[in-house]
C-alpha cells in the first residue's frame, strides 16, 4: 500500500537543522582566490591556436593540463590538443558567452566557500584548505561539476547556468539530465557542492572501510555526511543541502513517522539488494512508494534523523568521532522512533 505525503501544507516550516550552537569563525582567516579559467582559455584567438595555447599554460599552469586530458579527454599529442581545443571553444562559445552575465561577479559565491572552509578548520584543524577556486566551461555531457586539482576547487559553472537555462530543455540533455535533476543546476548550489566534496575528502580519511550494504546502514552513513555538511554550512537553507525542494522537505517534516513506519512495515532495513533498497537512496523525482511530494533519495533525510538524535544524545562527540562512529551502532544508540 502507498502511504502518501500529504501535498498541503498547514504549517509554515523553515530549516529542521539542530538548533546547537554556531562557533564564533569570524577570526579565522582563510586565503582563497577565484580564477577564472573559462575567461582565458575562450579569448584565445582560433587562428593562432598554438601561441593562445603556450600562453594559457603559462598562466594557468597545471588545470590546463587536467582540464584538456582530463575533462576533455584529449589525447596527449600536440596535434590532437590544437584540434580538439579548437572545436571545444568554437562548440562551447555561446554557453560562455550565455555564462558571461549569471558569473559577471563570482566574489558572493567565493564568500560563501570561504565562510564554509571557515567552519571546516574550526573543527578539522589539520585538514588541507583549497586556497583556489577555478571556475572553466567543460562539456555538458560529463558530470564535471565540481572536481578537485591541487590545492582548489575547479567549478564546471556550464551546469549551473539556472535550471531555465535553454540548453537543459534540449531533448539530449533531458535524457542526460532530467528536470528532478537540472532544476539544482543553479548558482546557489555551488558552495554546498563544494563542501560537499570536502565532506567526501574527510569520510575517506577517517571513516573505517564499510563491510554492509544494508539499506539502514546506507541511510545513516548519507546522514553523517548530512550532519557533518550542516556543520559546514549552518547558515545555508536546508533544502539546497538536502537537494529538496521547500514543498519535499515540508512534506518529510510532517509525515515523518508515517515514512519511519512504511520502512518498519515493509521490512526494509535490513535488506542489501539493491534492486530493493536503490529507489531510497537514490537521485528521483519522487519516492514512489510513498507517493506524490515526497522527495527521491527519502533515505537521506531518515539517516539525517537518525543521526541528529543521536548526537542529541552523544552532545561531546566530535565530528571526526562521529564520522568514525559504523552506522550500526548508532542506529542502536539513537533509538530512533519519531512521534
């Protein structure tokens, strides 16, 4: 049986994150410079490739060399670099020229990563800050949002271009990228990107090698990663952290027993085939199972929960503990049964 998340919403709600206290980061100081690599690399004059080229290397130093064997996937022959960059640049030229006004001015973007690295070296210390931020234009037909050279964050800003922009309405890149899926590819989600990534940077290093793939342990690991993200961005709206929309995470808020009670009933915890856990955990435009206005990937927003109540109850685990907590145990700590 369904059980559907009600569409109507009685009751204004605004950010679910844990009310905890935000530490004080304004002293901390965080060198950060944002260069603009798609500026350079579409001034090159076409008709003198190789001069535009030696120059780019020489400015850009080594994303020049991720960027074209890498994200492009030239060959390493000087040839194919001086053929394949050309038809890159005369491809790409109208989504760069489009990208010229949304990103005339990335200096608020670059603050908001900065206020996020502020609040992972207060609670990372040790950690190693990006001190670069490179924005390029790379193809629309590979996930290169977000990616990190030495040292920085390289933004692939061809897919944040707002979620109206003409180019994503294209059969081809609705088949790449449906609505549930280009309606984030909007400025605002650059910095939560970016944290993202060094949300995964830290798990690698100090979570231990997971040995379960059942579907509660999948829940609860995306909610520390949450948890942690919210630690990072305490001023940052719950639904671009989430990838919700308003009306999703309303929805979530309000039946989130009935959600917790669907998992119970249909046995789903501790299932591990992926065939029947996928659609939980999973990028969608819906929960289906649990009908219209819910979220896709309701999985997070569950382990989510579960982890804020159980560091409600662990109040002096530091991050890195909790990032280092199996999933298991706190899901027996935790004790979790919403009302």
């Amino acid at each position: 049986m369904k059980r559907f998340i009600p569409l109507l919403i009685v009751v204004a709600l605004t950010s679910c994150s844990s009310k905890k206290k935000t530490p004080d980061v304004s002293k901390i100081n965080i060198e950060l410079k944002t260069i603009r690599f798609e500026k350079d690399l579409f001034s090159i004059d076409t008709n003198n490739m190789g001069a535009g080229l030696q120059t780019l290397y020489s400015k850009q130093g080594n994303f020049s060399k991720d960027f074209f064997f890498n994200i492009l996937g030239i060959p390493q022959h000087p040839d194919s670099v001086l053929h394949d960059a050309m038809l890159f640049i005369a491809s790409y030229k109208s989504i760069y020229d489009a990208s010229t006004k949304p990103f005339s001015d990335f200096q608020p973007i670059e603050d908001k990563v900065k206020e996020g690295l502020k609040f992972v070296h207060y609670y990372f210390p040790q950690y190693p800050l990006p001190n670069r931020l490179i924005t390029f234009i790379g193809p629309l037909n590979s996930y290169a949002g977000i990616i990190t050279p030495d040292n920085g964050i390289a933004i692939g800003i061809q897919l944040y271009m707002g979620k109206n922009f003409p180019v994503y309405q294209s059969d081809e890149i609705l088949n790449l990228y449906p609505a549930y899926v280009s309606r984030k590819f909007e400025p605002a989600y650059i910095h939560v990107n970016c944290m993202k990534n060094i949300v995964d940077d830290l798990f690698a290093s100090f979570q231990p090698k997971k040995t379960s793939t059942q579907l509660i342990e999948k829940m609860i690991d995306e909610g520390k990663k949450q948890y942690v993200l919210d630690a990072f961005l305490p001023n940052t709206p719950d639904t671009l952290k989430l990838g919700y929309t308003k009306e999703q995470l309303n929805n979530c808020l309000i039946s989130e027993k009935t959600i917790w009670g669907y998992f119970l009933e249909s046995d789903l915890l501790y299932q591990n085939d992926p065939t029947l856990i996928n659609p939980y955990v999973n990028d969608g435009p819906k929960t289906s199972e649990l009908g219209e206005g819910s979220p896709g990937n309701i999985g997070l927003f569950v382990g989510w929960q579960i982890v804020k109540k159980y560091m409600e109850k662990n109040e002096k685990n530091t991050l890195q503990q909790l990032i280092a907590t199996p999933a298991k145990q706190i899901f027996e700590e935790a004790r979790y049964k919403p009302h």
